[in-house]
C-alpha cells in the first residue's frame, strides 16, 4: 500500500460495511485511493481494484449497486442480505429511470426474488434478453429465459442454491484436453500385459494413499471393497443419497454406517491435548443440510452430464461442496475423493477405465491440498459461532445456510487441476516405469532361479528397500535358505539392471 493513501470502499465492500453485513469474501473488492491511481493489488486469490477518487464518485446505495453489478460479478450472497432491506418503490424509481438498463432488470429480478415481494412496475415487453451471470466471467449452466425483467438465468443451479465458478486461465476448456490426451499417450506407450497389472496396481495405491490422508489403513477386506467401488466410477450413479449411503457403508466401520444425511452437527479438527480441540471445518447445521444435499445431488447430476463446465472443474465442485457440507458423520473425505474419480469417469476424462491416482499427490503435498480447503473453511469458521461442550459435542448458535449457498468453487478447481497436471505428468509415469521395471526384474530373476511367485516378490521388494541387496538377517528367512550365495548375487543383478535409471538422452 502507497504511504498515506486513504482508501474508501466502493461497491459490495461499501454495500457490506453500509448495512453491517460481514458475508463470505467475494474474489474482488473496490476501493478509491486519495491520492491514487488505477491499479490492481492480488492477495492470492483476492484481488482489490484501486481507483483514483475522480473515477468514481459514488454516494447512494443504487450507485454502488450498478457499480458491483457492472465491475465486480455476482456476489449473491450479499445481495441477499442488502436487497431485502430497500424499499421497493426506492427500487422501483432506480428501475424506471433506466427501464431496459442491464442492471436496473437484473437488480429488478434479485430484488423480487429475494425479497419476495413485487415491484410496482408492469412486465417488459421489449428489449433483448440479458444473462444474469455475465458468460465471460463465470461458467453459466443451462438458460431459463425469465419473461418479467428480460432475464436468461444461467446459473449453475437456482437463486437458492447455486455454486459458482469464474473462468480462469488455469480452467480454460483447452487445458483439460490436453492433459487428456497427454495420459491417453502414456497409456499407449505400455504393453497391454503391463497395462492391465497397472490398472489393478493404480486402484491399489488409491485405496492406499486416500486412507493414508486421513491417517488411517484400511483392512485387506474394506480396501478391496473401495477399490471394487473405484472400479465402478462412472458406470453406475453414485449422485443419490441412497448411492453415497451405500458407498459409506463400504469403507467405514459398521458401527458408523450411517442410513441417510446426518442428524447431529459435526466438525472436522484434531485435539491438541486432552480437552482442547482445534476446529478446522464447522458445516452446516442439520436443519440445513437436506435443502444443500438436494441441491448439490440436482447440480452434480447436472455437470456429470453437461458440458458446461470442463471435467476437472466439475470434479473440484461436486467434491469440494460435499466435504464442506460433511452430510455424514464418518467417510466425508474418503467419499469426497471418490467423487473426483467418479466425475471424471462419467465425463470420459482419460482413458477409459484408467484411474488417475491423484490421492498420491495429495497426501504428497498436505499444504497445498490443505489450502484448498481451507479457501472457504477459514472464512467460514471466522463467521460461525460455535460452542464446544466438555464431550466434544458442537453448537453453532448463529444461522449459516447462506454462507453454503453460493460457494465460489474457483480456487478448488484450480487446485484440483494441478493436482492432476502432477498425477499425469510425474505421477502415472513413474508408477508404469516401476511396474515396466518389475515385469523386466522378474524375467531375468526366472533365469537364475525360479522362485516361487510369493517368495519371488519378497526377495525383490526386500531388495528395493535394502538399495538393491538382499540382508544378511533377510537370507535367513525360510523363503531364501536354500539360495546359494552366487543365486542371490545374480538374482541381485537382475533387479538392479531392471531398476537402472534410463541413459540421458
């Protein structure tokens, strides 16, 4: 910030601060600067636009209105709370003086919707249709043409529930094609035996790693059942209540199955010590969450079979919205994890039946999968009042429906798709190489001795673990004993050839 520069909110900040509203923070906010000049200053995700005070001089509540409209998107969570409060003949005179003004039809049609009353104005009855998400700025669902202000709604869903999500370069459509066909290449690249192995081995390590970021190892029994699940992604709809029901069963304790969305307030946190909990995620509460989990089943369903937004977008909402909406007491992040997979196999993103084992790259890199969520769970948690009892039980004491109504899911998708550019790139390369690698080591180990396969497979992960020798302590196990010492230092050769990193170019 310039010395002495005195900034004065303008649009929704200046909305916000008028009528003491504190919601979610938009992506952008609006200042004038005395002295100043046109500048834009970025805070991670947040940008703050400067304006010199000359270039806007703004004073009443419609001013700022059309100011947010026209410079700053759809923030509409806020317009919930301010257009109630005006009155609809001061809306009505700020209508009729620009009747077929973009913004003036768009505040109409919010104003009516979420006030719930009627403006004394009559219908238009001429004059193109506006959008009311602006199609260059957001990814905007099917359109409903709105006969009264001349309004196409695009939204992804309805004025009640609607997540949003800008158009970014990192989201632009092309990219998603690109990874596409760069893991359809990698796939080719692989004899079909060795592919086949890598299928079951992907759907292995993402049971493995999808439990490990939770801190958690599944028995043989729940892993196979996850990885029988992984498998279905995409052919069968996991987007029912019933389906995600069915799906917690699989891959949680039977004692926390649950029969349909929880009835008790949860939060996600870990203790400190004995009677001091750090809260990270507080959702919503049970009253409020059968409206959101319809919603989100009807918007899910939607971008499954749209292609609205690109596949990797679509995945990040529909998994990000369910872990913070957390409808079950136990498997929310395990099932939130599925979800990308199964958005993605039902959009057809990658080859068919190929899994990208992307939880490898989250469990790798906890901060950066932390900040994505913690993109809406920090402002959020800032504006929850919540108790905690002696017994862990939560309370939130103040009303939060629409904090979740309107998540803006642009950061998580952003995030989702470097995950995945990783997964593609670095991740899925390195796993064929190994199993390449293997299927080598394993052939040549069949010319110094034919080992039986389970003791075949120990002798060669032994070695792996041991920079490529077998132990002294390990030749001693009941597997090795009868090995000669010339058949161990060849079956040792064999793997470290196969193993050998490839000659620079």
């Amino acid at each position: 910030m310039l010395p002495g520069r005195k900034l004065l909110p303008i649009g929704y900040a200046w909305l916000a601060q008028q009528f003491q509203l504190d919601p979610i923070p938009h992506f952008v906010e609006s200042f004038t600067a005395d002295p100043g000049v046109r500048l834009t200053e970025r805070k991670g995700s947040r940008a703050r636009e400067i304006y010199p005070h000359t270039a806007h001089r703004l004073s009443t509540v419609f001013e700022h209105l059309d100011f947010a409209l026209k410079r700053e998107g759809l923030h509409l969570q806020l317009l919930r709370g301010v257009l109630p409060r005006l009155a609809a003949n001061d809306v009505a005179a700020f209508v009729r003086a620009t009747p077929t003004g973009a913004n003036a039809r768009r505040l109409a049609h919010l104003y009516e919707s979420f006030s719930g009353r009627r403006l004394p104005l009559p219908d238009l009855t001429m004059g193109n249709y506006v959008p009311l998400a602006d199609p260059d700025l957001y990814f905007t669902g099917r359109v409903t043409k709105l006969p009264r202000w001349r309004i196409n709604h695009n939204l992804l869903h309805t004025l009640e529930y609607s997540a949003m999500l800008r158009r970014t370069p990192a989201l632009a459509p092309e990219r998603d094609a690109a990874l596409h066909r760069r893991c359809a290449e990698l796939v080719d690249e692989v004899a079909p035996e060795i592919f086949l192995r890598a299928l079951r081995y992907l759907y292995a390590k993402e049971t493995r790693t999808s439990y490990a970021i939770e801190h958690e190892t599944p028995t043989q029994q729940r892993a196979e059942r996850f990885m029988a699940l992984l498998a279905r992604a995409g052919a069968e709809d996991f987007l029912t209540e019933k389906s995600l029901v069915t799906l917690q069963h699989a891959i949680v304790d039977p004692r926390f199955a649950a029969t349909g969305w929880r009835t008790v307030q949860n939060y996600v946190g870990r203790t400190l010590a004995p009677g001091m909990e750090e809260i990270h995620l507080v959702p919503p509460r049970p009253e409020d969450l059968g409206p959101l989990m319809q919603a989100w089943q009807e918007t899910a369903r939607y971008l499954a079979n749209s292609e609205a937004v690109p596949p990797i977008a679509a995945a990040a909402l529909v998994a990000w919205s369910f872990v913070y909406f957390h409808p079950f007491e136990d498997g929310n992040g395990r099932i939130h994890r599925f979800l990308i997979h199964h958005l993605l196999a039902t959009r057809r993103f990658g080859p068919a039946g190929v899994l990208l084992p992307v939880s490898a790259v989250l469990l790798n890199r906890p901060a950066d999968y932390d900040a994505s969520l913690e993109a809406f769970s920090v402002p959020l948690k800032a504006r929850t009042d919540y108790d905690l009892s002696a017994d862990g039980g939560l309370t939130v004491n103040n009303a939060t429906l629409d904090h979740f109504r309107y998540l803006d899911c642009t950061v998580m998708a952003e995030a989702l798709h470097g995950f995945l550019a990783e997964t593609i790139e670095r991740e899925i390369p390195a796993e064929l190489r190994f199993l390449q690698s293997y299927e080598a080591a394993r052939a040549a180990m069949r010319d110094v001795v034919d080992l039986p396969e389970p003791a075949a497979n120990l002798f060669l992960r032994l070695c792996l673990q041991n920079a490529g020798s077998l132990s002294q302590a390990k030749r001693r196990l009941a597997a090795f004993i009868r090995l000669t010492d010339d058949e161990i230092s060849g079956l040792e050769r064999a793997i470290a050839t196969a193993y050998a990193p490839p000659p620079p170019n």
